[in-house]
C-alpha cells in the first residue's frame, strides 16, 4: 500500500535549498508548499489549509521563524527545523523539536516525513514555553 500524499510547508530563505528541500518532497511523492523567504511569508503560509508537516529554516532573511513555528504549533502541525544552527542556535522553547543539520541529507527528511503519522500523533505544545519576541 503507497503511503498518502502528504502537503508539506517548506520556509527557507535560500533558494537553491528550498529548491533541493521541495525536490526530496516530491520525489517521495509529496506535495512541497512553499512557505516564501521572510517571517511575514511564513506566518501567511502557516495558515495554509490541511497542512500535514512544516520544514522549517531557524532564521529567514534575519528575522526568526519562531512566530511561524508558534502558529504551526498551535494547529498541531508537526514541525521539522532545518537549520544550520546548532543547539544553541535555536531558541530554548523550541529545542524540542527534531532538526535536519545543513547541508541536510535527503535520508534524514525522509525519516522525518516517515515518522510524521507517529509524531502528529503525540506532538503537542505541552511542556513547551513558547512566547512572543523569542530571538536567536
């Protein structure tokens, strides 16, 4: 039995890993929702209808994905950060989630995205302590 096609929101600022993210979503036979290249894109793109996961870059254009990453969590979509940065990097309330070091290897998004029926099960913001204006 194939696996469902799954509607995947990808935010990154740099065109050519957006491009090679969206690529590896779609040759696993999913459909990559663009998510633009600035905080304000990704909070409009947060908002896309019937959402199964978010791939997340930390830092878009400057500014931190994280009021993206707070309205994703609030509608219980798994999320995915891809990022460059390393724990320290990543504001304390959202070290939680699972992250994809770039340069990132396709095998490690496709696990995530293998696991996403396991994780949308259990993701929650519970324990978490998310707030407005958290920063790098």
């Amino acid at each position: 039995m194939q696996a469902p096609r799954l509607r995947i929101l990808v935010v990154e600022d740099e065109f050519v890993v957006a491009l090679a993210i969206e690529r590896t979503l779609e040759e696993l036979g999913h459909e990559a929702v663009t998510g633009g290249a600035s905080v304000q894109d990704a909070l409009r793109a947060a908002e896309a209808p019937d959402l199964d996961a978010a791939l997340l870059d930390v830092n878009i254009h400057g500014g931190p994905v994280w009021p993206a990453a707070e309205r994703l969590a609030q509608r219980g979509v798994p999320i995915l950060l891809v990022t460059g940065y390393g724990e320290n990097g990543i504001d304390p309330a959202w070290r939680h989630l699972p992250r994809c070091a770039k340069p990132f290897d396709q095998g490690e998004i496709e696990r995530f995205v293998g696991e996403l029926p396991a994780r949308a099960r259990r993701f929650s913001r519970t324990g978490t302590n998310h707030h407005a204006g958290t920063s790098l």
